[in-house]
C-alpha cells in the first residue's frame, strides 16, 4: 500500500523547459528529513518537449499535459483538484529552491493554528546587484538604495516575502528591491506569493481554488483575500528561500502582463472588496482610458489595450458578481474588516502583483 504524501508541489510551465528542469534539479537536492513528497508538473500545452524531458530527467515527477494554454491559475488547478497531502507548495518553474525549502515551509504550516492557511516564502531575485555608479544605465531603484546587476555583485535583491494591497486596490510585491541582507519583515502578511507559497489543502476546499478566469496575475490575491474573509492568515517564512527569475514568461510591461494585470485587479475588487472600493477602482480606470485617448499623444495601442480590458471585464463581470455573493455566504470576517489591513501607497513600495 502506498503511502501518501505530506506535501504535493506544484509547478506549471509553458514553453520553459530549461527552466522547469533547473527547478525540478532544486527539488530533486531538498533535505525532507521525515516528510514524504510528491512533485507534479502541468504542462500548459508547451510543444517544445517539455514532458517528455521532464519524464526523462525526472522520472519520479507526475506531469500533467494540458490540451491548452490554461495559465497560472487554470494550470495548478488541473493539479490542486487531485492532491491528497495535507499541503500542497506552488513553486514558479523560473524559481531555484534552496535545500531545505519544502521542509521549512512545510514544518511551518503543519505546525501552526489551523486558522493559518498559507506560508508565503522568501524570494530572492536571482540576479546579482552592486550599488549604481553615477554614469550606469538600467539602474533599479529600491528602499535602500540603487542597483545594477552585475554577475561580480554581492547584493542580493528581495522579489517578494508576501503579497500586500493597497489602499488604492494595487497589489505590491513586500519587500520589492530590498536589500535582502537588510529586508526583515514581520510574520503576518496579508496574502502568499504564488511564486513560492505553502498551503494548507483544508483551506482549500473550505473556500476554493485558483479563479481560472484571472489566467496570470492577482490570482494569488485573490485567493488570499477569500481566505481572509473566510477567517483565515497567512504568514510568512523567512528561512525558505528561493530564487527566481522575475517575469521570464510574459515580459514585465508587455500587452500580456499589462492586459492581466489591469484586468485581474479590477475582477479581484470587484470580488473581494467593499462595494465602494471597487466601485472607485474601475470608475478610475475608465477615466484614465478616457485622459489616455484625450490628452497624450501616440496612446493609440494604450488605448486599444485598455479597451480591451474594460471588454473582458464586462463580459467577465456577471460571473465576479456571482462570484462576490458566493463569498459574502461564506465570509466569517466583514469586507471592511478585512480592508482595515490595506497598506497607504507611500509605505508600499513594490511591483503590481
């Protein structure tokens, strides 16, 4: 009889083969102790030989093939649907786990409250830094300093330790641009990193999956903020890193990050948030297209592209709607309650997640 897992990790991958199997390397070398665990790869319709590479290197691995491109959050649902391990760890295939990550992050969950859903690790960016001279170009700008990559450097960049929202509805990566070495936040964070994150499958099925409409981006939010009107926390790890290799899929400021990531936040308030805050955010983002198409010149791609969001939001908009009174049913903790722990802009430095 075989016995189960403790812990499933997932990782979803399209058309990255090099990277999914420098990532499944890390997952090989992890120091388990006691704790069994299984790996799955969905692949999203790769076409590059992904599978096959990954059932050659890594015989041990289940790999999932999806008959389409289903993204993020459509891609670890093939997966969560099926886990049976009491934790399951989303792991990006652009990201390099350190030796005792599933461990640490695993031990972490297991042995808190039950009222604590997620662990969200520490990611590093993967790229070396050193401190910006006076004449070097693509200079990065962070709370502690500027920075350059260099192969040579010894500064070490935070990615994100934990999704935060702000008070505006933007999501921000914590901790984005940090000096790691300098970089020591509090445990309690009000969302995980889908990059890197553990959670508990119990919670799960208490509030659902991934929102296979998101696609890419705000998924991790989104769940977050359903598991905190749920009644349930999410913290931190700091002694689980990864590192990870920002964007590689889609491009940081291409259409495809843009378009998501416009979209997903306005279907996340539009779930999640009080009425009146979603309202203010789409209000906004139909008067910015509106500045866009009046006021600038060559915006005529920024233009077509917002359209396009405010389309699929429409079309999109009835299923959040559905979606929004499925959770108010549900919620243990009030929409106002919950926004209490939105962070002011001008203390939340990071990306839009």
């Amino acid at each position: 009889m075989t016995v189960p897992a403790d812990v499933t990790v997932v990782v979803v991958t399209w058309r990255a083969r090099r990277l999914v199997l420098r990532c499944l390397d890390s997952l090989a070398q992890q120091e388990l102790g006691d704790l069994r665990m299984d790996v799955v790869v969905v692949d999203n319709d790769s076409q590059d030989g992904t599978p096959e590479a990954v059932a050659a290197a890594h015989p041990g691995v289940t790999v999932v093939r999806s008959q389409e491109n289903r993204g993020f959050a459509g891609g670890n649902n093939l997966a969560l649907r099926s886990v049976v391990s009491p934790v399951v760890i989303l792991l990006n295939n652009d990201a390099v786990a350190d030796r005792t990550f599933v461990s640490t992050i695993c031990r972490q969950l297991l042995d808190a409250p039950p009222e604590v859903a997620a662990v969200t690790g520490r990611v590093l960016l993967a790229a070396s830094f050193r401190a910006a001279r006076p004449d070097d170009r693509d200079v990065v700008h962070g709370p502690d300093g500027d920075w350059v990559v260099d192969p040579g450097g010894d500064i070490i960049l935070v990615n994100s330790t934990g999704n935060q929202i702000r008070t505006d509805g933007y999501g921000v990566d914590r901790g984005w641009l940090a000096r790691s070495s300098m970089h020591r936040p509090g445990e309690s964070v009000f969302g995980f990193c889908g990059a890197a994150a553990g959670l508990r499958v119990s919670a799960l099925a208490d509030v659902g999956l991934f929102d296979d409409d998101f696609f890419l981006y705000y998924e991790d939010s989104d769940l977050s903020w359903r598991l905190r009107l749920a009644g349930y926390r999410v913290t931190h790890c700091a002694d689980a890193v990864v590192r990870h290799d920002h964007a590689t899929s889609t491009g940081e400021g291409s259409d495809l990050f843009r378009f998501h990531d416009w979209r997903n936040r306005l279907l996340m308030l539009t779930k999640n948030a009080t009425a009146g805050m979603a309202a203010r955010a789409v209000l906004h983002f139909i008067g910015t297209t509106a500045s866009v198409a009046l006021r600038r010149r060559g915006s005529g791609h920024e233009v077509r592209l917002r359209l396009r969001v405010l389309a699929s939001y429409a079309a999109l908009l009835p299923r959040a709607l559905r979606h929004r009174a499925a959770i108010a049913r549900a919620a243990r903790v009030s929409r106002s309650v919950v926004q209490r722990e939105l962070v002011a802009p001008d203390v939340s430095r990071g990306l839009r997640v």
